[in-house]
C-alpha cells in the first residue's frame, strides 16, 4: 500500500474527511446551502487528489524508481 504514504492521497483523505465533517454540521445545525455546496466541492477535490496519487504511486512503483 504504497499510495498511503503519497502526499496528494494524504491530502485528499484529510479535505474528504472535513467535507464529511462540513455537512454533519449544516444538516445538523441548518447552515445553509453555501456551506452544503462548499462541503461537495472539499470532497470532489479530495477524491481526485485521492486518485492522482494512487494513480502516481503505481506509475511510480512501475518504473522501479
């Protein structure tokens, strides 16, 4: 599990989790929908950054370097 020590895969694992955190806490406490869309974006870009970096690390474990 190489991937886990990326840094894009670190990144993108932290804003999913705040995302998560983010609509607890709108459904919760009825924020509003700017924090509702706000929380979709967070993890959008979390999982892509999450698939870029499993995506670099197996390239990376491929080349042998």
């Amino acid at each position: 599990m190489s991937f886990q020590n990326n840094k894009n895969f670190q990144f993108g694992f932290i804003l999913v989790m705040l995302s998560v955190g983010v609509k607890i806490a709108t459904d919760t406490y009825d924020l509003g929908i700017y924090l509702n869309i706000l929380s979709g974006l967070m993890a959008l870009i979390g999982f892509l950054l999450m698939i870029k970096g499993i995506y670099d690390s197996k390239k990376k474990s491929k080349t042998g370097s």
